[in-house]
C-alpha cells in the first residue's frame, strides 16, 4: 500500500507503487507573485541542468560535427545525410544511454520508478512483438529524418543569405527562452489536435501505445506527428539567430523527451546526488490521456481546465469534467 506522506515518500522511493509530489505551479505563475522565486526559476531552474547540457553540446556540434556555411548555401543529399548520420548517432547515445542505464542494466533499480509496469512485449501492439525495438524504429527512421530535414532546411535559409546570423550574445540567451516559450506553445496546439478522434486513431495512438514509458519513446511518433513536432524550427526562418540556437532547437525537441519519458522521476548520481529526469506531469497524461496535453513550464492546461496535478482530488475532478461534456 502506497503511503501519501510525502516525507514517507522520499524514503521510500523504491516503492512498488512509488508516485511523486503533486506537481505545483512554477514560481512564474504563482500568485501572489514573488519576485526572487520567479527569478531564480527562469535564470537557474529552466535550463538547469538539461539547458546547460544543451547548449555545450551545441557549441562543439556547431563548429566540428556541422558542414560549413558555403557547402550547405546549396541543398545537396550529400550534406544533408551527413546531418541525418550525426543526429542518429547523437540520439542513439543519449537515449540509448539513458535506456541501458536504466532498464537494462536497472543501475536504480525500483528507485524513483513511475511506471506501474515493465516495458511492454505485445506483438499486436508493437512493430516485432517489442516496445523498444517500435520506438527505436519510429525515433530514427522517422523522427531523426524530420529533425534533420527541418535543421537542413534552417541552415540553407542562412548560408544562402536569406536571413543574417545574428552574433550577440543577449540575443542568443533571448532566443533560447523564446525557444522554450514556443516549443511548449507549439506543442500543446499540436497535442490537442493530435487527440481530435480521427486524428488520433490514425496517428497519435503510435506514440500512445506507450503508457508505461522508457527513453526511446520520447519521439516514437507518427511521421506526421513528427512533423508537427519539429515544425518549432519553423521560428528560426523567418526570425534571424546564430545557427547554434538552429542546434539547441534540435537538441531540446529530439533529446528531452527521452529524459522526460525516461519512467524515472530522479536520475541518481551516486549515492546522494540526484537529477530531475522523467516529467511526472506528462507521465500522468500517458496514464489518462484525455489531460495534460501542454507542460508545466507554460501551464495552458491551467487556462483550459486540463491540468491534472496527480492528486486524487484533481483526477476525480477531471472524471467529472468528462462526464458532463458527454452527458
């Protein structure tokens, strides 16, 4: 039996039913507004750690892993599946890390564990009967494909002259919060048609297929979800930056879901050091689907009566919601 005392459980975070703290509001949007808690969470809590982590990758993926500007002013198949093998090759080692640690090798155990049950085998379900082998299919094949064609496709706006590069430094930090202020717009508007009915039994249900959730299911999507999902590059054609933010755009879209759909709350670095990995509040959309269709960090769902908290209070409140618009 799951005890709901929060101090109960932290100790007890490798819990058969370990379930984490109901999600709260960030500091930016609670109110009465202070200033020092909101602050610290757009300055430090938003990019930490992943940001960071993002954004030093970018800076060396920019100058050694990326073709120059001059070859890439011409769209050649040449270039552009160098992109697709350098992306793949990143995506296989971030999320493919995260997959060996964690469930594979199981360096955690139970520890911070959200999912109720073990990735799945179901060969009515999944491509070769497998959970992992589908979202490893679906993670390259399609979506390593439409991340490298919307990166192509960004560059060539700028090395062709199209749009200036922009080298300044305030406006790349700018850009950056931008980003994240549109992917989450982006992705929520993109998610609520994705579960309009005909569209959803054609196309989100492929991603859906996965309510206990591991790493290679972060982008396991249908292409034309894919192609919702990326589209936050869009953005950067017709709003100049430097091509390292086009670099960040890809890392956050393709890499943070494969930390936010990891299954575990925490990832543990040694014996007391530990970081936010899997997001509990879309964890809880993967187990009722019909809520939680944004994030936290721009929390529409708040607006839009679609904001489940993982509290029993919230759910039954959601249930009846439902209830009466099918009456």
């Amino acid at each position: 039996m799951t005890n709901h005392d929060s101090s109960f459980r932290v100790r007890d975070a490798g819990a058969e039913k370990y379930e984490p703290e109901n999600v709260e509001l960030p500091p930016l949007y609670v109110r009465p507004f202070r200033v020092l808690p909101a602050l610290r969470y757009l300055l430090f809590d938003v990019l930490f750690p992943l940001g960071f982590i993002y954004i030093a990758m970018a800076v060396p993926i920019w100058w050694y892993l990326t073709p120059s500007l001059e070859t890439m002013s011409v769209f050649e198949p040449g270039w552009i599946g160098l992109l697709w093998i350098r992306n793949c090759a990143i995506l296989v080692l971030f999320a493919g890390t995260l997959h060996l640690w964690l469930h594979r090798m199981k360096k955690q155990g139970r520890q911070y564990l959200m999912n109720r049950n073990p990735l799945a085998t179901d060969p009515k379900a999944f491509l070769w009967g497998d959970q992992i082998k589908d979202n490893m299919f679906w993670s390259i094949a399609s979506g390593v494909s439409f991340w490298t064609g919307f990166e192509a496709i960004s560059y060539w706006i700028y090395a062709s002259g199209r749009l200036p590069i922009v080298e300044n430094a305030a406006w790349f930090m700018a850009s950056i919060y931008i980003l994240f202020f549109w992917s989450t717009t982006n992705f929520y508007i993109g998610h609520r048609l994705l579960h309009w009915k005909p569209v959803y039994r054609h196309v989100h249900i492929l991603h859906h297929r996965n309510v206990d959730l591991g790493p290679w299911g972060g982008i396991s999507m249908h292409p034309v979800e894919h192609l919702l999902y990326f589209s936050p590059f869009v953005l950067w054609w017709v709003v100049p930056v430097h091509p390292i933010v086009i670099i960040v755009t890809g890392l956050y879209q393709a890499l943070n879901p494969a930390v936010s759909h990891s299954g575990f709350e925490y990832l543990r670095l040694g014996d007391k050091l530990k970081i936010s990995a899997g997001d509990w509040y879309h964890q809880l959309h993967h187990r009722y689907f019909n809520l939680n269709y944004g994030n936290k960090f721009l929390p529409i769902d708040k607006l839009t009566d679609s904001w489940h908290d993982g509290s029993d209070g919230s759910l039954q409140a959601q249930k009846q919601r439902w209830r009466a618009r099918f009456r």
